[in-house]
C-alpha cells in the first residue's frame, strides 16, 4: 500500500511520457482532432546525425565546457568539504550556506541570481582581463582565466550536492587513523594524499558521474534549450529526437567514465 502512491506516479509521469517519446521520435505528429501518427522509423535520426549542422557543434561545445566544470566542481567541493568537517564556530551555518543552493536551485531562481552577479561582476571582470594583459600574458591564458572567472558563481552553485558526499566520507575516515598518523610524523599534505584522497576515491568516481550528468542537463546548455525551443514550436517529434540522440551520448560517455575511473580505483585500492 505505501508504494502504490509511488506506482501511480511513475506510471502517469515517467513511464508512458518514455513510452511516448520514444514514439514521438519515430513518427510524423499531425493535429485533426486529436493526434495522428505517421511513423517514420529512424529518418529522423538520420537527418540529426548525417545532415543537422548544428547539433554536433553544439555537442563539442557543451563537452568542453562540462569537461572544464567537472573538474572546477571536483576540485572545490573536496576543497570546501575538507573545510566545513572541521570544527569551528559557525560550522552549522556555514554548511547550510553551501547547501543552500540545492534547497532553491529552480530554474527562475539561479537565472534571476547569475544575472545579477553577472552584471554586478562585469566590471571587476573587465579590470581583471587588463591587469592580466598588461602582464604580457597570451590572449588564450587571459581568456581562459577570465572565462573561468565568469564561471565562479555557477561552479560554486553546483558544489552542494557533492561537498555533502565527501562530508560524508571524509567523516567516516576513523579518527584513530588520523591519529596513528601524525603519531608516526605525517604532516597534514601527506596524510590527504596517503589516506584522505585514496579513502575518498569511489566518492570522486560517484561525483565525477553525478557531476557529468548534472553538467549535461544544465539549462544553460544549447542542445537542451534547443529541445525546450521545439517543445515550445509544437515540434515534438524532431525534439524527441534530439533528447534520445543526446541521452544516448551521454550514457555512453557517463558508463564509458564509470569503467575507467572503476579501473583507477581498483588498482589505488591494491
């Protein structure tokens, strides 16, 4: 009975709107009266891979900037989590800040606060880029700093989720380990690399997915927007298209990542 509810729901929103994509996308969608079905088999997806101009360039795109949030995201939700497990005043609130994001995250919410960072932070942006430009540095260095400079706000909004995983592993790490190390003289840089890092390593491989996924679906991503446009223009068909195509790259990339970084694991572990 407790999971009838939850049958229900996935039946009516999840199950049959798959169903109907998968033959939106098969199909020519015709309004008399109601819905009318022509089927297409794959021709659609023949245009998107061997003639639509766009879709791999923006797939290009969207890769290199996940690649470059991926590791932004990485680095600093470890970075903030190996902060906020030490004790110190203000640590509940502290915590409740960067998770904050989470709680608020829709979409109307993070446009409204991004566009409001953006504007106020253009300005220190633009004397950034001169001060770095004035130092001789090439265009390609200044811009990647300064692009991920742009990029702060955004990274340090997606770090929620993963700074309370690797809370949570870093404060299952037992104290005594701590303790028996610095009893044997391991500073505080060799006691992360030789026991916090390796100890929280299938916690990297489980945000690195999360991360990608995340990234991929962001609203801000071309292809997805492209999607939510042909929704809009009534397009259904070739959107459900799109949506398949992109959800097939994406798995392959998220189980291909998953393999590697298993390897890696596997082999810090022995």
């Amino acid at each position: 009975m407790f999971v009838v509810p939850w049958l229900i729901g996935f039946i009516n929103f999840f199950f049959i709107p798959i169903i109907n994509s998968i033959r939106f996308s098969i199909s020519k969608i015709m309004i008399d009266n109601g819905p009318i079905y022509e089927y297409l088999g794959f021709t659609q997806y023949k245009y998107l891979f061997l003639s639509d101009a766009t879709f791999f360039t923006d797939m290009l795109k969207t890769s290199g900037g996940v690649f470059l949030d991926v590791l932004m995201v990485i680095v600093f939700s470890l970075f903030f989590s190996l902060i906020l497990v030490q004790k110190f005043r203000g640590r509940l609130l502290a915590r409740a800040m960067f998770f904050l994001p989470v709680i608020v995250a829709s979409g109307a919410v993070i446009k409204s606060i991004r566009f409001d960072a953006s504007a106020s932070g253009q300005f220190e942006l633009s004397v950034l880029q001169s001060i770095l430009q004035n130092a001789n540095l090439s265009n390609d260095l200044v811009g990647l700093i300064v692009r991920t400079m742009e990029q702060m706000f955004q990274i340090i909004w997606k770090c929620g989720i993963q700074i309370l995983i690797f809370m949570a592993g870093l404060q299952s790490i037992p104290s005594t380990i701590k303790e028996a190390a610095y009893v044997e003289g391991a500073t505080g840089w060799e006691y992360f690399w030789k026991i916090t890092f390796p100890m929280v390593m299938p916690l990297i491989q489980l945000n690195i997915i999360y991360t990608i996924i995340d990234s991929f679906t962001d609203y801000t991503n071309p292809i997805i927007q492209r999607i939510y446009a042909l929704n809009q223009q009534l397009d259904y068909s070739f959107s459900s298209t799109i949506a398949w195509s992109y959800f097939s790259i994406i798995f392959i990339i998220a189980i291909v990542l998953y393999m590697i970084l298993g390897k890696l694991n596997t082999r810090n572990s022995n």
